[in-house]
C-alpha cells in the first residue's frame, strides 16, 4: 500500500472519529461527576475504533517500502501557510508554558531560594517552550537554510520535550486519569505527538525515519481530530457537559498536529522533475540533456 492511501484515509477515519466521540460524550458520560455510565456501550465501542484506526495507520511502518535517501531537504520547501501555522503553534506552545509558571508562581511564591524554583516542572515546561518558540522561528526565516542543519534538528528536540513534560505530569495526574472521561484521549494524543515530532527531528537530521514521521504523524492528527469534539461542545450555551478544557493547551495541541500533518504530506509527496534530475547520476544527465535536444 502506497502512503497516498494512508493520507486519503485521514480525513473519513477522523470525521467518523469526531462523530463517534461527540456521542460518547452525550450520551455516555455522566455530565457531573465526569465518568463513564457503567451501562454504555459507547465507550468500549470507541475505544475499539480507535485501536483499530491508529493499529492501521502503524502499519504504514511494516507496509510501505523504506526509503533510500533522506527527506530532510523536503523540509525547505515549506509554504506561507506552512509557516502561520508553525508560527500559530509557537505562540500558543509558549503562552501554555507561562499560564502553567505564572500559576504555580501564584501559588508556590515563597521560595526559600533560586534553586527552588528550578524544583518545578513548570519551569522546565517554559524553557522547553523557550527553545521550541526560537527553533520554529529560525526554521520558518530560513527553511532552506535550516531543514538540513544538524544543529537545528538537535534544537527541535526542544518541542518533543515539551510534550513529554505534559504526557508525564498529565499521565501522573490521577485525577484525570480515573475521574475523568476525557483525560485519556489527551494522554494518547500527547504521546503520538512526542513520536512525532521525535522522528520530525529526526528527518530533519537525515535519519532515514520517514515512515515513521508519517506513521505516527498520522495517529496525532486523527486523535486530535477527535479531542477537538471536546473543543466543540465546550462552547455550547451553557456547557451542558460540564467541560473543563485549557484553551491554550487545546490550541497548543491543535495547531501543532495541523503543523505534523502539513509536514507529513510534504516529505510523502512525489518528488518532482527537479528532484529526479538531482537524484539521478551524471552520466544519465547527460544522455538525458542529449535526448532532450534531439
């Protein structure tokens, strides 16, 4: 199976998900209290669907042919589009950073000392956030300069970090684990965007690891396609479902899987004439250009 059918398979699997997810919250989470109805059938059925969506979309990884030369120059080719969209994820990436720190700034002011402070997980949140918001700066000034540096592959190591801290408080967060109904599709989603953006950085050093990218890319853009039913009903009048939602943790999240999914389809596109000619020796060139004048 060719990567053009995993990426055509995106948008119906996730409509569907969406769909199935804005019932699961209608009619099977109890609004007050955030827990499942012990009587419905909606959950295991979700949750059986998304297994079999996100086990399909890995199996790109065994299915698909591994490449034979690095796709991090395909990186430099990205559009203005691209760019808002890197831009859009940088700015919410780091004002969830600096929610997160000046809230427990708010509650845990009375330091004893500096090294106190360096204590917090929040802080490490923000200075991964720091690093991240430079990263996706320099890359969109620059994408043909920055797609093959290697320094710069090490620096977007900088946004996988930042979601790691966030699937490890969210995951230790018991609360939301066991008490919430919503707390697990977020869990997934944040750890599909670690492997994302894990092997993004990896393309970017020239790591033969596209089938990887676009794998797990893929798996992010659908979970987050999914989360975004919670999103939805949240502005419904009144919030009949008694949705809790961090607007800048959601954006951060949303924006950075549109950012995934426009990479992926950039380094799973046919390379075109241009690239051909590159790729191919010296000697076919020339009989190439030969051919062209005859």
């Amino acid at each position: 199976m060719k990567t053009k059918y995993y990426t055509k398979m995106l948008f119906p699997l996730g409509l569907f998900g969406l769909i199935f997810r804005v019932l699961e919250i209608m009619f099977a989470i109890e609004p007050s209290s955030g827990f499942y109805y012990t009587e419905s059938v909606i959950p295991l059925l979700c949750n059986i669907y998304i297994f079999l969506v996100i086990a399909f979309f890995l199996s790109e990884i065994f299915l698909i042919k591994p490449e034979s030369k690095s796709s991090r120059k395909r990186l430099g080719g990205i559009s203005n589009v691209d760019k808002i969209l890197w831009l859009c994820a940088a700015v919410f990436i780091l004002a969830n950073a600096l929610k997160g720190f000046l809230n427990e700034l708010n509650v845990e002011f009375n330091y004893a000392s500096v090294s106190d402070i360096f204590m917090d997980v929040p802080v490490y949140v923000l200075i991964c956030a720091v690093l991240a918001s430079i990263f996706i700066v320099l890359f969109v000034s620059a994408p043909k300069k920055y797609a093959g540096s290697s320094f710069m592959s090490v620096l977007s190591l900088s946004i996988t970090a930042f979601f790691l801290i966030r699937l490890f408080t969210r995951f230790m967060d018991l609360n939301e684990i066991l008490s919430k109904a919503y707390g697990t599709h977020t869990i997934l989603l944040l750890g599909f965007l670690v492997l994302s953006f894990m092997n993004f950085s990896k393309v970017m050093a020239g790591i033969l690891a596209k089938r990887y990218f676009i794998a797990f890319g893929l798996c992010a853009v659908f979970l987050a396609s999914m989360h975004l039913a919670e999103f939805i009903m949240y502005f419904l009048p009144g919030n009949p479902y008694n949705i809790t939602i961090d607007l800048f943790a959601y954006a951060a999240d949303f924006f950075s899987a549109a950012v995934i999914l426009k990479m992926v389809l950039l380094v799973s596109r046919k390379p075109d004439k241009q690239e051909k000619n590159k790729s191919l020796p010296e000697d076919n060139k020339v009989v190439e250009k030969e051919v062209i004048s005859e």
